[in-house]
C-alpha cells in the first residue's frame, strides 16, 4: 500500500523535512560527540560474527575483551576476540546451561586483534551502573593504563574491565563499544 500526501505538493513536504533536519543540527554539524557526553546503550545482535582464529578480516561486528595492561607507549589496543551469542541464540548454539544471563561466548577459536588509535572512530564505556559515556581511543588508552579519567569524566567515573563490540570496517578496528555484563 502506497502512502499518499494529501493538500501536500512533494516538494513543498521534501523541503520542509530538509529545513527541520537542518535546524536540528545545531552549530557543531550532525554527529558531534564531546569527551564524556552520554551514550546510548549499544545494540546487541543475536550472536556477533564467527572469528578467524588466523585474522580479523571480514566486516562485522566482534565481541572482545581489552587486553590489560596496555603499553602507554603503543599507539594501538590489544582485544581478544571470540564470538559471543545471546537470548535464543546462545541456547541454540551453546545449551541453557552454558548461557547464564541469556548470554555465553565460545573461547576457541579466538584471535588477538589489534586496533590501531587512528582508527578508532568511535570508543564507549560503560560504568557498573550501567551509564554509557563517550570517549576517545586516546582515552580508552589511558583508562587501561590506570590513568585518571579527563576532567569532563562524570564524579567518581572508573574505567571497569568489561568486554566490547567491536565493529570492523575494510579489516580494521573502527568501533569499540563496551557492554556491561551482569
């Protein structure tokens, strides 16, 4: 079924969308993200992509964990990929009793991955209170290092160690997301 525009000429709506879109934009442009600003809670699939324990090749989403510590001298991160399922996906692949919290992960085969700093373009943490915040690789680095958050942190921010999505574009690292776990 069709929808129809009705007492309204196309162009007159097609412009009026474009007028509202750009007015929302604000004068930073579409998709700026300031150090510390609030991010939304990242979607889950039902299972990320199957890993190749050789190398981290095709594009998809991963679930890794950070290797700690980080050397503060590279300018790259170290995750462990393994593929994580969930809901009906983990008991179909895993059994119920290997997906506590509707949620399991194979550990083999797995894969040492690593992301260079330039190419992440996109880094969230979450906190045990399951806030999620925006920050940069740069800062991601430094947390796994033990270092004090930036001064935009929220009071009484801590980095906590739990797993992230990982989305990979053209074979590299260009998204981590972390995921809190209860």
């Amino acid at each position: 079924m069709r929808a129809r525009l009705v007492g309204a000429r196309p162009v007159v709506y097609l412009a009026a969308v474009c007028l509202a879109l750009t007015a929302c934009g604000g004068n930073e442009g579409p998709g700026t993200v300031e150090l510390y600003d609030r991010a939304p809670v990242p979607g889950v699939p039902d299972r990320t992509a199957a890993v190749d324990p050789t190398a981290l090749s095709p594009d998809g989403t991963y679930w890794a964990q950070l290797l700690l510590p980080v050397d503060p001298g590279e300018s790259s991160l170290t995750f462990r990929v393994t593929q994580a399922f969930f809901a009906d996906a983990c008991i179909e692949e895993l059994g119920i009793d290997d997906c506590p919290n509707d949620f399991g992960t194979l550990s083999e085969p797995s894969l040492d991955a690593i992301a260079a700093l330039t190419d992440l373009t996109s880094v969230t943490v979450v906190t045990d209170d399951r806030a999620n915040f925006a920050i940069t690789a740069d800062e991601l680095s430094s947390l796994a290092n033990g270092g004090a958050p930036a001064e935009r942190a929220p009071e009484g921010f801590a980095f906590m160690p739990f797993p992230f999505l990982l989305s990979v574009l053209d074979g590299k690292i260009v998204e981590a997301r972390q995921i809190w776990l209860p």
